[in-house]
C-alpha cells in the first residue's frame, strides 16, 4: 500500500481546545442513556435481596405478591438454577463482574445478593410486589471483614498465578542501616461507585435472538459471556451501551443482573427493564475494597532512601481468585537499593470488589506517600526536596528505564502554581483569623503515578464523496470525551471539518474493540484511528496518481480543505478522488500495540481482557504528577476544608487540553471524596449507609479552588503517538496531599482515611 498523504497543519486540530461534539446533546437532555430506551411493550422488574450475609433459603412465601396488581411474573433459584451456567470473572479469563451465579442455588454467599426477580407491569407495581416478598432463612456464621472469625489471608502470589511481590537487595540490613527510620500502619475504606446512572439493563427477545440495553464498558464481554451464562452463540446477541452516566470502574462487564432479566423476558415474550435501587447498587455490582498497609522506610541522614518495605492486604470474595495489587507501583517509585514488598488477600463473605477509578494507586499511595512526608518531617527537609534526592531515571527493581520521568517537572510546576515558598516549614505555624473564628492553615503535597495501558482495537474508517466521514468501533463514550477525540483526529487526519464527521460508539455489531478502563481508551483508539485514516488516504493518493495527477509521487500529496494537493500547485477535488476510489472509501483497522500478547486481537473480538502495559521495547512507561493541597482546620471545632487544590500532570502528548483538565479537576475533586468523606460503613456484613444521604461524596460546595496545570511530556519511545492516557491521573495522591496538609496544621498524623473532624478534636 502506498504512503498516505499528510494534511496542511502540521500541529492541525488535535492538541488545541475542543467543546464536546456531543456536549449540546447531554446538556439539553437529548441523549438517550440505556433506561431511556423505549421498547414496545415492555414490562418492568425490581429485585428482591437477601438481608443475611451467609446461609441458606428455606423456602418463599410470595402470596402476598402475586396478588398486586398488575404482577406477571415472580422467579427465584427454583426458575433459573438449571439456566444460568458459570462464568469466571473478566480478569481471571471469564467475562464477569464476579463468577457468583446468579440465582443459582438456594445457597446465600453475602449481604444482598439477588434472590428473586419480580416483573409487573409498572416500575411501581414490581417494586411494591417485591417489597411483599416473604423469604425464609437459615443463616450462618459468616466473616464481614479484617480479623473476624473465619476471614482467611492468603498471600496474593498464591491467589493469582501472575503475581510477583516485588524484592531487590537486602532489606532487612537496608533497614538496620538507615540512621532515620520511619514505621507506620495506614488503612483506607470500602468505598463504593455512586455514579448519577444506575446500573440498568434492558432485554428483548427476537425469535432466537437477544438484543440487551445495558450501560457497560466492555460490550463485547457481556455479549459473550451472556451467551455462555445462556447456552447461545454469541452471533446471536446484540449489547447496545449509549453514552454511560458514569461508571469509574464499576460497570466493570458482565453483570450479576443481566442473565435472569434475560431469561424473564424470554419466559414472559416481552421485553423486561430493570432499574435497580440505589441502595441495591452497593451490592449487585463491585466497589473499593478496604485495604491496609504496613510501611518501613529507612534513609540516611542526608535523606537518601535505604530501604522500603511496604505489606499490604484487601479484602476481596470467597468466591473470586481476584484482588486488587499496588506495589508494583510503590516498591519503583523512587531510588531504593533495598525492596521488599508483600501482598495479600483476605477472603470474606462479601460480594467481589473490582475497579474504581486508580484502583490500587489511589490506596498504596496514600500509605506510601503519607510515609515520605513522615520522612521528610523526621529529616528536616522539604518534602519536594527528599523526593528529588530520589529521583531516579531507572525503576529500581530490574533496572528498566523509565520511557520518560517528568515527576520532578511536576513538583516543579505545581509548586510554581501553588506557590509552595510560602509554606513555613514549622508544623502548626500558619493561622489565619476569618469571622468564623481561628482557623490553622496547613499546606501538603504528594505524588501522582499511573503505569500507560493500551490494548488492541478495530474500527471502520469510512469517507464518502460528499466529504463525510465516519468512525465506528465497539467502544464506549463513559463521558471522558473519546467521541469528540476521534472526530477532532479524524478532521485532522483525513482532512474534513470537525462538523462532517460521525462517530459510532456502545454497540456489537460494530468492530470490536475492548474495555474501557486503565486510562487506555484514548491510548488504544487513537492508534486505532490513526492507522484507519491512513489506509484512507493511501487509498485516495494511490487512485489520484495514477489518474489526475499521475506522475506524483502518492507521499507527496496533502490533504486538506476538501481537495487533495500536489507540490506543484495541482489538486484535485475529495469528491473526485472519492469516486476513483469506487464512491465511498472504507477500511477495518486491526490495532494491535507492540508487546501485545500472541492472540490479543482475538481476544478481544472474544470479549476478553487483553490490556497491556504501555512502552515499547525495554523501557517502563508512567503517566506523573503532583498534588497540592491548603487546609483549613478550625482550631477549636476540627472543621477541615480543603481552600486549594493544584495537580501539575504530564502524561504524555495531550489531544485536548479542554477535555484534559476536565478530567484531571474532576478526579482532584474526588480526591476530597477519598480523603475526607466516602467510607462505606460495615456493622455486622451489611452496609449500613447504602444510599447518598449518608454515604458522603463531594459536591460543589465541597470544590476549592482548583487547578491543574499541564506539563510538557514529549515521550517518544511509549508509543507512536506519544499518547499516555490521564483519566485516572487526577485522584492519585490527592488523599495523601490532603492528609499531609493536616498534619501540617496540626500536628496530627492521621494515617486512617477518611479523616474526619472528630478525629481531631
């Protein structure tokens, strides 16, 4: 195939400012999210839960419901058992938010798993029958969380095959030998997504064929693994996810909800939506699990690191070999020539936790973080100033480079932003006086870390004579912007207005293209893209030279302003080079990233995991940043507010610095959540503040002033667009940032979140 031609602007459209192309849409209401679809005749559904945590049904007394109104349909494990097969979980091999069969027995796993699913006419009717279900149990002991009777540890490189705990050197000497030391335990909540749409579903029925409405980042996962829970081909199942209202991790794939919504809608011959409870939310679908660290930092009086061993444990299911794990981040951050690190799980009677947005980061490093400052504050030194003396251009375990190591860059930028100077280095030494009374004043930084992920994608790039484009591919708009990405890198690289191009997202009979998650969409689908429009224009320039202007060299032609362009002045209309191509130009583009695992396209087509690690070749590849914080504690109340926050990040060439610092202030802004107010409460294995009354999360109110600043990161070796992702980014190390501050003002170290005024007083 011929080289492509290239467009006019050579800094073209991508890294300038974009609106959303679909930003009118939302704001106005238009959009059409997966409970907003219409269909014909639907009836409705509404689940009943168990309210013990471990044990078993002995029987249901559903008289009272069968006779509301309007009832079509009651169905238990008595239904369903023999029709929903096991699937394994998405990151062990399977499709599944948690391999936990769906009414599949009369056995009771944990605290609100699905036991029955009622199907009336109206929402209101199947929740008020629900409400009148009578269900018998026979509970059992059961372990709800860390050190109850029967919770059992079990070492993560036991758990999970691919697990390594990070070593290098000597640890126990490194720590003998490092004349300052720092010892401490830090822990983190069970935190749960509260994202504005519910976790909804949709399902119609065809003859043999499935059509299911679902917000889902990863269709292609539900549609297989539905057609296996379901004994179909999965040729025979369409998964439709409009834009997502939401979701920073859970969403996550498969859901437990999903098969008997299905098989509802099957039995009954029309199709069924369920719109779940809030309070069902916490338990049908996956959370933060709490976690708890031990960290030993050693370093020599002039601050320069000795050793570092940081253990760790989460909780996670009986049922599911899955667990969130950090220290691969933690044990390469900074120079260390002594390393130990060690994981484990710790399996107890609760649902299986997944992803939320910076799933291990966001706890590790708010111990690790945390621990550096209690250094820093040992040694007398500027916390900015200890993380520079270890800094190091090489990870410290196998000795890779890193592809590019802009963290000082941003400590650098951020305190400029932040104007860090102005911090006096005396703990409780910064007041100021307001009409509310005496408040201390507390500045504090932290680190921000993310590994690059990408994965494979296809997509079909199409132009047509009239100079319209279009990009379609079975990915998911979950609100981060991707579709205005792909129609600003379509403009650009196929030449047309930003108006003329259409975007296809969230549907299976598009080409298949994989979850959404890691920071990886922009990382996989851009690449994706890139490769398309050039087949596009390869195409063009291969029909333009051997017609109109023949003799010119295909490479040497530029494409822009709708006609393609010859160094000598000539061009030739896009309409015409369009119909020499046959009337509309198409093309399928197979994206498989270097380092790809043999087979990873396929497994995506699969509906299977297959993310990998950015960097090409031996280097290590990191998005960075750093995080500032200023509290206020009131002095005699405890009060905390957060007046400012400041994120300086570098994460690699950014596409759309609108979009961006959206992104990054919206994670800084849940940063305030995790430090200060999300914690879902356990009292004897079930939650006990279910709903947004009093799980607390960040508002408006809540928002300081914010900033995030951008700094330049031109890395040439992760990849070939220099694109590192920065979704997650922005929440990273905003814990600890918060958490250091207030012991700045106060002299409290509180190293269990979220801190609260209590805590203080």
């Amino acid at each position: 195939m011929p080289d492509a031609p290239q467009t006019t602007d050579p800094d073209g459209r991508l890294g300038h400012p974009q609106v959303r192309i679909d930003g009118r849409a939302k704001v106005t209401g238009a959009t059409r999210y997966a409970s907003d679809i219409a269909l014909p005749g639907v009836a409705h559904a509404a689940l009943v839960t168990s309210p013990i945590v471990r044990g078993r049904i002995l029987g249901f007394d559903l008289d009272a419901a069968r006779a509301m109104p309007g009832l079509l349909g009651i169905f238990t494990h008595r239904d369903f058992a023999d029709a929903i097969r096991p699937v394994a979980h998405l990151m062990a091999g399977g499709y599944a938010n948690t391999s936990h069969r769906p009414l599949g027995s009369d056995r009771i796993a944990y605290a609100g798993q699905i036991v029955a699913l009622v199907v009336a006419e109206t929402s209101e009717a199947a929740h008020a029958a629900a409400g009148v279900v009578r269900v018998r149990y026979a509970p059992e002991p059961f372990a709800g969380g860390f050190d109850e009777p029967g919770a059992e540890a079990v070492r993560l490189a036991d758990l999970k095959s691919d697990h390594a705990d990070p070593r290098v050197g000597d640890d126990a000497a490194g720590f003998a030998a490092g004349p300052v030391r720092i010892e401490a335990r830090y822990e983190t909540p069970i935190q749960h997504h509260n994202p504005m749409e519910l976790f909804t579903t949709a399902c119609a029925w065809e003859g043999g064929r499935l059509t299911v409405h679902e917000p889902t980042r990863y269709v292609e996962a539900v549609r297989h693994g539905l057609a296996a829970q379901l004994g179909m081909a999965a040729a025979d199942i369409r998964v439709v996810s409009g834009p997502l209202g939401g979701h920073f991790g859970s969403k996550l794939a498969l859901s437990q909800h999903t098969a008997p919504v299905a098989l509802a809608a099957r039995r009954l011959g029309r199709p069924v939506s369920l719109v779940p409870t809030r309070k069902q939310c916490f338990t049908i679908a996956n959370y933060r699990p709490e976690s708890r660290h031990h960290l030993r930092l050693a370093a020599t009086r002039d601050g320069r690191f000795t050793a570092l061993m940081h253990e760790a444990e989460v909780t996670t299911s009986r049922f599911d070999p899955f667990a969130m794990e950090g220290t691969d981040v933690t044990a390469r951050l900074y120079a260390c020539p002594a390393i130990r690190a060690e994981e484990r799980a710790v399996r107890v009677d609760r649902n299986t936790p997944g992803p939320m947005r910076a799933p291990p980061e966001v706890p590790y490093l708010f111990a690790l973080e945390s621990a550096v400052d209690e250094m820093a504050e040992a040694l007398g030194l500027d916390p900015i100033e200890l993380r520079r003396r270890n800094d190091t251009d090489r990870e410290p375990i196998a000795g890779k480079p890193f592809s590019s190591r802009p963290l000082m860059a941003c400590f650098d930028a951020g305190a400029r932003a932040f104007d860090w100077g102005r911090r006096v280095p005396e703990v409780g030494a910064m007041r100021i006086e307001t009409g509310e009374g005496a408040w201390r004043v507390g500045l504090g930084c932290a680190a921000a870390v993310r590994p690059v992920k990408t994965g494979p994608a296809t997509m079909r790039v199409s132009l047509d004579a009239e100079g319209g484009a279009r990009v379609e591919t079975a990915h998911h708009e979950i609100g981060n912007g991707i579709a205005t990405l792909l129609a600003m890198g379509a403009s650009e690289w196929l030449g047309v207005p930003i108006e003329r191009v259409a975007v296809g997202l969230g549907d299976t009979a598009l080409p298949a293209a994989g979850l959404s998650g890691g920071s990886a969409t922009t990382t996989s689908l851009m690449h994706t893209l890139h490769l398309g429009c050039g087949q596009v224009r390869a195409c063009l320039a291969a029909a333009a030279a051997t017609g109109p202007l023949q003799g010119i060299d295909p490479a040497s032609l530029r494409l822009a302003e709708d006609r393609l362009h010859a160094p000598d002045g000539r061009s030739l209309p896009l309409a015409e080079a369009v119909a020499l191509c046959g009337g509309t130009v198409e093309t399928l583009a197979e994206f498989v990233p270097e380092g790809a695992k043999p087979g990873a396209l396929d497994a995506v087509r699969a509906g299977r995991i297959a993310l990998g690690t950015g960097g090409m070749g031996e280097t290590l590849s990191w998005g960075f940043g750093a995080q500032f914080a200023e509290v206020h504690v009131h002095a005699e109340t405890g009060v905390i507010r957060v007046a400012r926050l400041t994120g300086a990040f570098a994460a690699g060439r950014v596409l759309n610095p609108l979009t961006a610092r959206s992104q990054l202030t919206g994670g800084m802004i849940w940063g305030i959540g995790s430090a200060l107010l999300e914690e879902s409460v356990l009292d004897r294995g079930r939650y006990r503040n279910d709903d947004l009354a009093e799980y607390l999360v960040a508002t408006a109110a809540d928002a300081p002033r914010i900033e995030a600043v951008l700094v330049p990161d031109a890395d040439t070796a992760v990849n070939p667009l220099g694109l590192k992702g920065l979704g997650e980014l922005g929440i990273i190390g905003v814990n600890a940032a918060i958490a250091n501050a207030v012991h700045h003002a106060t002299g409290r170290r509180l190293r269990r979140l979220p801190i609260r005024a209590e805590a203080l007083l």
